[in-house]
C-alpha cells in the first residue's frame, strides 16, 4: 500500500525528476485535465471530488512514510491546485500556458492565504490545501480574462 501512496503522492513519480519538482508536478496535471474535460460536468466535479480526498490520503501517507513534513518530491498538490485552476479554462495553447504561469506564480509567491495555509497547517490537508487556493486564485484570474478576452 505504501508503493501506491508513494505512487499517487509524487504525480507518479514526476515529484522525482530533477529540479523543480512542484513545476513538475504542475504539467503533471495537464494529461489528466485533458481526460476529465471529457466527462459531463457533473462527472467532472464528482471526479475532482474525489481526486482532492486521494490528494489527501496520499499527500498526508508520503508524509508519514518519508517521515518528513511537506516532502518536496509529493507533488499530487501541485496536480490538484493546477487542476482547481484549469475549470472552465479553454483547451487551446495560450489559456492553458496562461493558466500554468497564473498557477506557478500563485504556488511560488504565495499570496495571503496561500502562505498562511501553508506556514500553519500541516497532514495532508496542510499539503494540498494551499495550492487548492492558489488554484482558486488562477481559476479566479482565467475566468476574469476568459470574460475580457472571449476566450
């Protein structure tokens, strides 16, 4: 169990890859997004649903079995913030580049509460909570220009 804890936590090993693992882990999230685009909104909710308890489960067992808080090679956050921001994003190359810099700024910077959450909470929802709000704030920006552009 362990082997698919470590699995789903590193984006299925994509947290290994050398040097930025979280910008890893961020593209990590495309082929996935491409997959869900696919299911009926309400399938596609359903699934995010259940891709944030995994996240969790998965995030918070690296944790534990690594025995280090927050390990850098855990990237199922950075898939699932990344995916937060990709709702309703247009499946064409400059909405999803721009989604991909919105996200990696929002992780990088951390913007209040994005810092906060991940300064003070710890487990796996500590792991994967801030980058549901950085995801919240790419999804907020991608709408907002969605509507100015007409994308």
């Amino acid at each position: 169990m362990d082997k698919l804890f470590m699995a789903i936590a590193t984006g299925f090993y994509t947290g290994y890859l050398p040097k930025a693992p979280g910008t890893w882990g961020t593209l990590a999230a495309f082929p996935l997004h491409f997959l869900l685009t696919r299911l009926s909104p309400t399938s596609y909710y359903s699934a995010l649903g259940v891709i944030f308890v995994v996240a969790v489960l998965a995030a918070g067992s690296a944790e534990k079995i690594l025995d280090r808080a927050d390990p850098g090679i855990v990237v199922i956050d950075e898939i699932f913030g990344m995916l937060i921001g990709l709702i309703h994003t247009p499946v064409k190359a400059g909405p999803l580049l721009t989604a991909f810099i919105l996200f990696r700024f929002f992780d990088i910077v951390k913007p209040f509460p994005v810092g906060w959450a991940d300064a003070h909470l710890h487990g796996g929802l500590g792991i994967v909570i801030d980058d549901v709000i950085a995801g919240l704030y790419t999804l907020l920006v991608m709408q907002l220009l969605r509507s100015w552009l007409g994308w």
